[in-house]
C-alpha cells in the first residue's frame, strides 16, 4: 500500500470540515478577551527620574571632591535600597497613608497581618510596586509605580525619590564602625558553634544511618497497615479452612458429597454425572437381560469403577483441604511474628530519630543566628558604601493621563490571532484523535481496498433505509445502490459472481441494510437473486419483508427442512427470500457444515447471484467461516464510527482464512452514513444532482 500523500488542499479541507469547531474557538476566545479586556481597571503609571552619582572620600592633595568611575556593584546597591522596605516605610509614613489609604486602595481592607502592623503592609505593598530602571549610556535612573488612581502614582513616584534620599542621609548618620567589628567577632564565634553542631548531626546520621531511616520510617505506616491487613486475611480464611477441615476429617466418604465444597468439585460433578448415566444404562439393560448377561455385568462394573473413582477423587478433595488449613495457619503465624517484629523495629526508629530532631534543631538554630549577623554585617557594609553618594530629582512625575493597562487594541488582536490559529490548532487536532472512516478516497488511501460505493446519511429520521428502493426508488440514496450494484456488476469481466457476503466489522453499520437494497436493486435489473439470512444469531431479514421465520436456513442445515424449496420465499419479482429461522443453538456449526457447502452448490445453479448476509466480523466467527465459502465478500462499514484499525484487523482476519493465500475475495467496501455536507463540494454537488421528489409511486415490501 503506498504511503498517503498530503496536499495542501487536504488542510484546507480539514478545516472547512471543522469550522465550527474553530468559529466556536475563535468566538469564545475573542469574547472572553473582550470582556477581560473591558471589565478591567484601567492602571496608570508615574515615573520620576534621579541622577545618582558615587563620591569617593576627599583627597588631601585635590582641593575638589574625586568622582569614582561607573561600578555596577554600586549602582545595583542602590536600586535594591530605592526598593527597600525602610524607603517603602517612610514614603507610607510621609504621605499619612495609615489614615489616607482608603481613599487610593478603593473596596480594599488592609489589616495587621501577624507581627506586621498596617504601616508594615502598606509599606510591603509599596515597596513590591516600586520599578526601577536605569537609563542606558548614563547616571540616571528612573522610579516608576503604577496604580489605578493616577494622581496617587504620581504622588508616590515622587515621594519614593524623596525617601530614597532621606535614607542615605539616616545611614550616613547611624553608620558605626564599632558595630561592625563586634558583629564580624560574633559572626566567627556562630560559626565555630554551627560547624561543632553540624560536625555532631553528621556523625549521628552515620552511626545511625539517618539516610535509609527517614525511608524506613516513612514506610513503616504503610507496612504495619498492610501487614496488619494481610493477618485478618489470613486469621479469616485460617477460621474458613478449619471450619471446613473439621467438617470432612471425619465424615463418612458416602455421606461426603452433602458438603457443599466436595460437592461442587468438578471432578465429583462429572463423576457423579458419569454414575447417573451408569445407573440409568443399567436400569435399561435390566428391562432387556438377566443380571448375569455379559452386558449387565459390563455395565455394574463400570458403575464399581465410577464408585471407586469417586471414593478416591472425595478422598484427594478432604486431603487438599487439610494442606490448605495447615498452610493458613502456617501463614497466619507467620504474619503475626512479621508484624511484632515491625512494631518493634518502628519503636526502634522512632527513638533514633526523635534524637536526630533534637541535634538537627540545634544545627538550625546555630545556622540561624549565623545568617542573621552575617545579613546585618552585610547590611552595615551597604551602609558604608553609600556613605558618600549625591542624588539628584533631575524630573518629577507628572499625573498620567492615559492608562497602560489594558492595551485594549493590541489585547483585541492577539485575541483574533490566538482564535484562529487556536481553532484551526484544535480543529488539527480533533481530526488527529478521529480515526474513524470518512471519505472513499481516505479509504482506498490508507487501506489499499477500493470504495465500490457511499451511501449518504439519512436526513430525516423516520425514514427507513432497508424500504428506500421500493419507496423512494429515484432518491439520492436509491441512486447510491445502483452504483454499488454496477461496481459489482463491472467487477469481474468475464461473469457475475456467484455469491456475494455481506458483512460488518461491528454492529449497526448498516450491512442489512445494505443487503437488502443491493438484493432489491439487482432483481430489479434482470437478474434472479436470492437473499439469505446468514445472520442465526441477530436476524432481521424476516422482519423487513415480513415473513414467517419458523422454518429457513437454521433448520435446513439441521435436517429439520429437507426440502429447499420449502424455505425459499419470493416476496417480489426475481428475488427470493431465505430467511434464518428459529436461533440455534450452535450457528457456527451449521454455517461450516457440508449441508451448508451443498446448499451453496444448489443456489448457485438455480439462481444468477446469491447474497448472504452475516453477522459482524469481530463478534462471532460466522462471518469469517461464511467468508471462506463464498466468491466474494462486501464489507460495510459507518462514516464517523468504523476506525481503520478495525477494517485492517477485519481484513487480516479474512485474509487469513482463505485457503488460497495469495487471493482475497474481498470485492470492495460500502460506506454508510457518510455525510455529503462536510466532503468535498463534489459529492455535496453529485448528491444533490438527483432530484428530491419521488416520481415513483410508494409501495410497500
């Protein structure tokens, strides 16, 4: 089978088929972007800018200050302190927002949250707002805020510029070298603690083996609880068996089969079966001959065999029952010595590594008061390097008059761009998940079997399809069958086949249906047909045209009609009817038998075509034995519910079964159900080239 080829007219295909998946995408996208869009407060955004410039000490020598050259270090410095909580704090504090923030935060509540008192929030909530950003080639920086009130941006864009060089003077002022050497001092003694406590936990842990044990003691609840269930399975089933064992140890081997367990044992079933059958062969033989003829003591002694076998098989069924109990309380014992020793183990663990805590506790509080001097010492270090810094407001933030959120023109059009790119995207991607039948050439393309017809879905849904030739005989879907009834006919070129299977790879596909139509549409040209209702396990043939299915091919394979003649039924003109008859009890069987073989011969030469319907490939094996009989095989399937995958396991199935290997009778496929509207413009406009009214008279089958 060649690989399928794809065109680009094959997309676009795709998508006009699922457009309305991808207009219902777009539709919803480009709503819910629009609503977001338009429900959303408008922020506004201030900005200020500052020059900030790093002086180095004064030199003795120079009688004017030494600038230092740019250091991103420093620079960096400073963005981090203009964002810090301490300028946030002051700029809280400077514009009163304790008592003013509900004017700015409207439908918002700020309250003390833990040890933070509502300037503490305020100011976190500041300081997380501030942006700064330095300006490229320069010394200048700029502080932006945003906020829905824009007057309030403004405000603290400009006042986070004062803060910021309110802090560096307060630095200045509190910086002490003295701090810093005795912070550096303790800094060294915290470490000497941490490294002492840290070199005890590690050498605990591997005494210990700390590391397996956190797994250990995680798993242990686990263990313990299934450990613990696993007992009261097997205490139960202990108690079952030792009921049990108790009943049969010592029972009298006659009286043994009143239990339910022995009684039920196969072997004793079949055995007694067997008994019964001798019973019952000797009660006949006794009407015939005395109690010495040879085959009244033939049969007594196979009743002492059947009796002595039966002793034996009650005996073997006791014993296996005594391992079972033994081997219960066996494994009950066991379970119960493991789950003591994994308490006891548990108790262990537990004890080892409440004393790691205790260590681990001590690690963690020593790293703690390490890191805080360290942060503070660092902090001290901050101070010192700003010591000597000049700041300037180079310009004030102004009140913005526009907002920058929403961009409602750009927000628009990525909504149109992520709606049709994530329709068509989805559209892809639902016909990526559908495997089912669609088209003919999608078929003929990736099973490599031809299309020899479709037959449209029915649009009005009480219409009947198995009555659509005889009622509507000029409709699209009538037209549908004579085109199937010409590949047929054109199929071979030398002569007709002789019979024909029509069957399904699942149910409700369509293949009655189907049978039915073509039987009616062949008889109509000419042609002696006779339709046969293979299906013994389902059948509906009866019922279309109305027959009586007391006798048809179920009984004529079984013997039951030795006469063909009185199973064939000629409903209308050059069509005959073999309806399937009561349901046996083995189809198969029947279907595989000589009797049916034979019954082929004979339609074959009474009749042009015989075409059998049959029951679904992948649910019985009847139509795979039919299959095997008959010239060629027609295989239906639905549009939107057959996948490929079925069709090819249906087809290797087939294939399989031919007693030629290197021929497949499989004349071609029939697609059912297959929607005009959403193919190509080619079959919508081939479809609706028939015309709609029916210029036939109705009639009735």
């Amino acid at each position: 089978m060649e690989e399928q080829e794809i065109h680009l007219r094959d997309y676009f295909k795709i998508i006009y088929k699922r457009r309305y998946t991808v207009y219902t995408f777009f539709t919803i996208v480009f709503i819910v972007v629009l609503i977001g869009t338009l429900s959303t407060t408008p922020v506004y955004k201030a900005t200020t800018k500052v020059l900030i410039e790093k002086v180095e000490p004064a030199n003795l020598t120079l009688p004017y200050p030494y600038y230092a050259p740019y250091e991103p270090e420093f620079y960096e410095t400073q963005y981090q302190l203009i964002k810090s909580t301490s300028v946030a704090s002051k700029v809280v504090k400077a514009l009163s927002l304790e008592n003013t923030y509900e004017m700015y935060f409207k439908g918002e509540k700020i309250t003390p949250q833990g040890n933070k008192t509502k300037a503490d929030v305020l100011a976190d909530i500041i300081s997380s707002g501030i942006v700064v950003t330095p300006v490229k080639n320069s010394k200048i920086v700029t502080i932006s805020f945003m906020s829905k009130n824009p007057e309030f941006a403004a405000m603290v864009a400009n006042s986070v510029a004062k803060a910021y060089i309110e802090e560096i003077l307060d630095m200045r002022m509190s910086s002490s070298r003295y701090s810093i050497e005795w912070m550096s001092k303790k800094a060294e003694e915290e470490k000497a603690k941490l490294e002492k406590s840290e070199k005890a936990l590690q050498e605990f842990m591997k005494a210990n083996d700390i590391v397996t044990l956190q797994d250990r003691l995680a798993i242990t609840p686990e263990k313990l609880s299934e450990f613990n269930t696993q007992l009261i399975r097997a205490e139960m089933k202990r108690k079952e068996l030792e009921g049990l064992y108790s009943k049969v140890s010592g029972i009298n081997i006659k009286d043994a089969e009143t239990i339910p367990y022995i009684s039920s044992d196969p072997t004793i079933q079949a055995l007694r079966n067997q008994k019964l059958r001798a019973e019952q062969n000797i009660e006949e033989l006794s009407k015939k001959y005395g109690s010495k003829h040879p085959a009244m003591l033939k049969a007594q002694e196979e009743l002492k065999v059947i009796d002595q076998k039966r002793e034996q098989e009650i005996k073997r069924v006791i014993a296996s029952i005594k391992n079972e109990y033994e081997l219960a309380r066996n494994n009950e014992n066991t379970l119960r010595r493991t789950l003591a020793g994994t308490k006891s183990e548990a108790i262990s663990m537990n004890e080892k590594y409440i004393q790691y805590n205790t260590l681990a506790r001590e690690v963690e509080t020593n790293r703690q008061l390490y890191d805080a001097l360290i942060k503070k010492l660092k902090e001290e270090s901050v101070t010192q390097q700003v010591q000597t810094v000049n700041v300037w407001v180079v310009e004030k933030a102004e009140k913005p008059e526009t907002p920058v959120k929403p961009r409602k023109l750009l927000n628009l059009l990525l909504g149109i761009i992520i709606g049709l790119f994530g329709g068509v995207g989805l559209a892809f991607f639902f016909e990526y998940l559908d495997n089912t039948v669609k088209t003919p050439e999608d078929v003929e393309s990736r099973i490599g079997v031809p299309v020899i017809g479709a037959v449209p879905l029915l649009e009005k849904k009480n219409e009947i399809i198995e009555e659509i030739i005889i009622k509507e005989p000029q409709s699209v879907h009538a037209e549908s069958y004579k085109s199937i009834r010409t590949g047929i006919l054109l199929s071979s070129a030398t002569k007709l086949p002789k019979n024909i299977l029509i069957t399904s790879m699942a149910p409700e596909e369509g293949k009655t249906a189907t049978s039915v139509n073509l039987s009616l549409t062949i008889a109509r040209s000419g042609y002696s047909v006779v339709l046969v209702d293979s299906d013994l396990r389902k059948p509906r043939i009866h019922q279309i045209f109305r027959l009586n299915n007391m006798s048809g091919l179920s009984t004529y394979l079984a013997g039951a009609t030795p006469d063909i003649d009185t199973i064939l039924k000629t409903p209308l003109m050059n069509l005959t009817v073999i309806p399937a008859g009561p349901l046996p009890p083995n189809p198969s069987e029947l279907l595989g038998s000589q009797r049916m073989i034979k019954l082929i011969e004979l339609l074959n030469e009474r009749f042009d075509l015989a075409i059998w319907d049959s029951p679904p490939l992948m649910t019985v094996t009847d139509g795979l034995i039919l299959s095997n009989l008959v010239d060629r095989t027609i295989i239906i399937v639905r549009a939107g519910k057959t996948t490929y995958d079925i069709i090819k396991r249906g087809l290797k199935l087939i294939d399989g079964r031919r007693k030629d290997d290197s021929v497949s009778n499989v004349l071609g496929i029939v697609i059912n159900g297959f929607d005009v509207k959403n193919a190509d413009q080619y079959y919508y406009k081939y479809y609706n080239y028939y015309p709609s009214e029916k210029e036939e008279p109705k009639k009735t089958i």
